[in-house]
C-alpha cells in the first residue's frame, strides 16, 4: 500500500554513447584516456568546468582559492 502513495518507480535504461575505443574504467580517477573520459562525463559532476575561454567556472564547487601563487 505504502509503494502506492506519492511514489514513482525508475526503470533502468541504456546508454548508447558513440565513442572511438572500448573503455577500460568507468572511475573517473582510475585511468585517463578518452574512452574513459567520455563515458564519465556523462555520468559524473565536475568541481569545476573550463569556458570557452578556458577559465574555470564552478560546477558542484562553490568556491576555491589558490594555496600560494606558485601552486
């Protein structure tokens, strides 16, 4: 009964991205090669994004400071 109340049920569904390799990982720190890193982009959230421009932009972060000038 309690399924019934203000519920909705997700079904899983496929993914089909065009890419150019098989991936190796699915974790977004395990190994960096683009058909790694294509596949995550769509299922993770970034800190930070790079614009057109190529400045950072937040993502998830709110906000980020530099530790010292050199770093």
């Amino acid at each position: 009964m309690l399924a019934s109340i203000g519920t909705s049920t997700t079904l899983a569904q496929n993914l089909t991205i065009g890419i150019g390799g098989s991936p190796t990982a699915l974790d977004p720190l395990f190994y960096n090669a683009a058909p790694n890193i294509s596949p995550t982009q769509h299922m993770f959230d970034r800190l930070v994004e790079q614009d057109a421009e190529a400045r950072l932009q937040p993502m998830l972060a709110q906000s980020w400071r530099a530790l010292s000038h050199t770093v």
